[in-house]
C-alpha cells in the first residue's frame, strides 16, 4: 500500500484564486514508531539584556558569576531566579571579546552576537548576519513565520544623542539584503505581536471557525491593485532604495500571506493566548544621560516582557515559528531602573556608578525573564518529552566581569562574559557551569554550538571560527 505523505504548508486552491489552508492532519507528519525527541522541529532563541557585570566604582567579588564549575552550580543573586529551570541551563562564563578586537570598543550586536570586527571605534554598523538569520534560512521558511523579533524595552530614552540612538543599539538581529547587512527592527508592542501572531486563530466552536473562514476569504491583496513600479519611477531610484522598495513590497505580501494564513489547530499545549490589550504608556526621553525620574524612561518593561515570553514560546509550541530573538533591554540601555532597584538610577548609570549588588539586582530581573520563558517551553509535552528538550535558548549580555581576579577593566569590561544556552536540542549538556576553554572562548563560539544543536551544520560564524568544547 502507499503511504500518502501531504507537506505541512499544502493548500487548497478555489474559484478566484482563493486558497484554503488545511489544518494540521497526521498524514502531514513524518511517520515514526515512537515519538523519539529527535524527529520534532527544532527551535532556536537568542535573549539579551543591555549591562554589564561590573561597575566602574566598585571591585567587589561578584554576585552573578557562580563559584563552582560542573553540575550543581551555586546560584548567586544574580542568578537565582534560575533556581527552577537550572537542570536546563548551562552557564558558561570566562568568555572573552578580544580575539576580534583590542581592549578599547564600543559594545555592539555585531562584535557580540555576529562575530563580526567592528568597522571602527564605536561604529555599530553589522557586517555579518546574525546567528538566528543563518537559522531562520535553514529550518524557518516551512513555517507562518520565518522569524520572530521582540524588544521589551521600547526606545534608548537617551534623545538627541546619535551614537546612544543608533538603530543598531536596538537590535540584536540583522540579514543580508544585496550588498549590506540590514538590521531587524523588533517589535516592542505586546498588542500588536499578539494581533500579528493569532490573528485568524481557528476558533474552537464550529460557528467561529465558519465566520473567521468567511473574513479570511474577503481578504484582498493591496499588491494586486497597487503599481509596484511607482508609475515608472522606480528605475530611476538609486539601487539602495531600490532594494529598500522592493524589500517593502515583498514585507507586505509576506504580511498579507501570514494574516491570511489558517492557524494550527488548538490542540495539547498549543492555544490562543488571552489580549493583552492596550500597551502601557510610553514613557519620555532625556538629553541628560543620567537624568532619571518616576515619569520618565520606563514603560513597563516588565509587563511587556512577560507577554512577550508568552507570545514567543506559544510561537514555538504551535509550530509558527521557530526561530526568535528578544531583547529585554537595549544596548546602553538608559531605561529607568527604578521599578528593579528601587532608587532613581537608569539602568546604564548602574554600570558606572552603582554597587555589585545593584548589578546582581539588574542581572535577577533579566534572569527573571528568561527563566519564564524557559519554563513555558519546559512545561510544554512533546512526545516523551518537552519543547526545551528539541530547543536551544541562548542569553547573552552586553559586558563581562573584567580580568578575574583583578577586575580592573570597569562597565566596559571585554572579558568575563557570561553567556546562558537552556535546552537539549541535538544533544546539548544542562545543567552545568562551564569556564570557557581558551581559544574557542567567544561568545561567537557558543552561537556556533548552539545552531550546531538545532541542525545548522556550520564550523565558522562571522570572523570566529568551531563550535565551543564540551556544551554537546
């Protein structure tokens, strides 16, 4: 007998042109014997938090770094909202940006989390793609979404400073578009990933099915009824927008194709998720970098980073996407760092002027973060497992610890960073403290373990190259 085999993506086509996605049905998935770990999707996450594990005023041993290598690590303050997850989560720490750079940069997303030289001091310019778009390329394009971007934190709040306002600052994704890196802007509003990921949700009672079918089948592409050539002007713009316009177009129909999409069915731990509602208010900007009060600089980051853990792994979970970076704060984040260390003080002027243990504060909030967002994944059933078990989730933040045990490099420290991968995709090692081996030491080399994890088969990422010893 033949054994029918449908891909996931295969559609229905009616009069008009209109297509009818179908829903989920055994048949679309690969046949197996037992429900092993290995024959599930993989998923690949990369977090962030704009600080620093040192401060230029004060050398005290620090409360984030564990002490003990191996299994059954000591959580420190700045680690100990991992408490729950730590059988998932390796830390790895001893890491080392100077392999590509000198002692004097500027903290980028392109040195950290592309591997990449910088053009020139304090230039933040990408001049590779990042680790989750080589991924998206190879495991992403099967599915809604190829990729996710989020931001908590909505703006710098530093105005009127170029270099602090860079859109690079913002961002810790960028994919190669012609001749030039483009940054990914991500989304820092909750209610608008949340109508852009479930909207035409299929409705569980057969009367909401029929009538967001019937809404979906109304729908009408902008791009058929619209001039892509700009009434002829579009052969004499430069190249740049050029590309720039035909990116915008291409943007749309990809947004058009995801509104139009028929989601999953809700089945298991994949289900629509509650409206946040409205975002909070956003609050003001400052031209004083060290100018802090309660009405200004913050918009509830921490409301908007726990719906947008939610939305990211509900993502993940019902197969949307499975590739996502979130950022919760900015690089030289100036957010209002009140609401987590409870004085007027923002979030960069903590590196420069606050204690070791307000850092170990700022780092358990990120912390905080991100183990939810562990935890959503590892409560999730797959098979005889877990989602986490299929996934690779790295956190990386913007500064090290300095020269241990001299310290003496400041908020700026190069060395001594500390990274985080959670999961056990393609066998991954949890649970343990490991100090980074020399020569394979950059955070570059842990992002090539990690899409290593979910099937990304590649020995070199931007000017780093192999894997990093002993996280498989």
């Amino acid at each position: 007998m033949n054994k029918l085999r449908l891909p996931r993506r295969v559609v229905l086509r009616g009069l008009g042109g209109v297509a009818l996605g179908l829903p989920f049905l055994e048949v679309m998935q690969a046949r197996r014997a037992t429900a092993q770990q290995g024959q599930f999707p993989k998923r690949y996450i990369v977090c962030f938090g704009g600080y620093s594990l040192i401060t230029d005023v004060d050398s005290s041993p620090s409360e984030t770094v564990p002490s003990r290598t191996g299994a059954g690590y000591d959580l420190k303050q700045g680690l100990l909202p991992l408490a729950g997850v730590q059988d998932y989560v390796t830390v790895v720490s001893g890491m080392d940006l100077n392999a590509l750079i000198g002692d004097g940069f500027h903290w980028h997303a392109n040195l950290l989390l592309a591997g990449g030289r910088p053009a020139g001091e304090r230039d933040d310019a990408l001049t590779y793609p990042t680790s989750d778009q080589i991924v998206a390329d190879a495991i992403g394009a099967e599915t809604t979404f190829k990729f996710l971007a989020y931001r908590a934190q909505v703006s710098s709040y530093l105005a009127g400073n170029a270099v602090e306002n860079s859109v690079n600052h913002g961002t810790i994704s960028g994919r190669r578009t012609a001749n030039r890196i483009e940054p990914i802007i991500p989304n820092s509003s909750p209610k608008a990933a949340f109508d852009s990921l479930f909207n035409g949700f299929a409705p569980k009672d057969p009367a909401g099915q029929a009538a967001a079918q019937l809404k979906l089948d109304k729908r009408k592409s902008i791009l058929d009824v619209v001039d892509r050539t700009l009434g002829g002007i579009h052969g004499k713009l430069s190249v740049s927008d050029q590309v720039r316009l035909s990116q915008h177009w291409d943007e749309i129909r990809a947004l058009e194709t995801r509104l139009s999409a028929i989601a999953p069915t809700q089945r298991g731990s994949c289900a629509t998720l509650a409206d946040p509602g409205p975002d909070p208010d956003v609050g003001g900007a400052s031209d004083d970098p060290t100018a802090v009060d309660v009405n200004q600089g913050y918009s509830d980051e921490d409301a908007r980073a726990g719906v947008l853990n939610r939305l990211l792994a509900m993502a993940m979970i019902c197969d949307l996407s499975r590739v996502g970076t979130l950022m919760y704060t900015h690089f030289q984040s100036f957010m209002n760092a009140q609401a987590i260390v409870g004085r007027t003080i923002n979030l960069h002027s903590v590196n420069h002027q606050g204690t070791a243990v307000d850092i170990a504060v700022i780092s358990a909030w990120h912390m905080k973060h991100f183990a939810e967002l562990v935890t959503l994944l590892r409560d999730a059933p797959e098979g005889d497992g877990n989602v986490l078990d299929n996934s690779a989730v790295v956190y990386l933040n913007e500064g090290g610890e300095g020269d241990n045990p001299d310290r003496t490099d400041g908020s700026h420290a190069t060395k001594g960073l500390v990274g985080l991968i959670a999961g056990r995709a393609g066998g991954l090692k949890s649970g343990v403290h490991l100090l980074a081996p020399a020569g394979a030491n950059h955070p570059a080399n842990l992002l090539i373990s990690a899409m290593n994890a979910v099937g990304v088969a590649t020995k070199t990422y931007g000017d780093i190259s192999g894997p990093m010893p002993g996280l498989m």
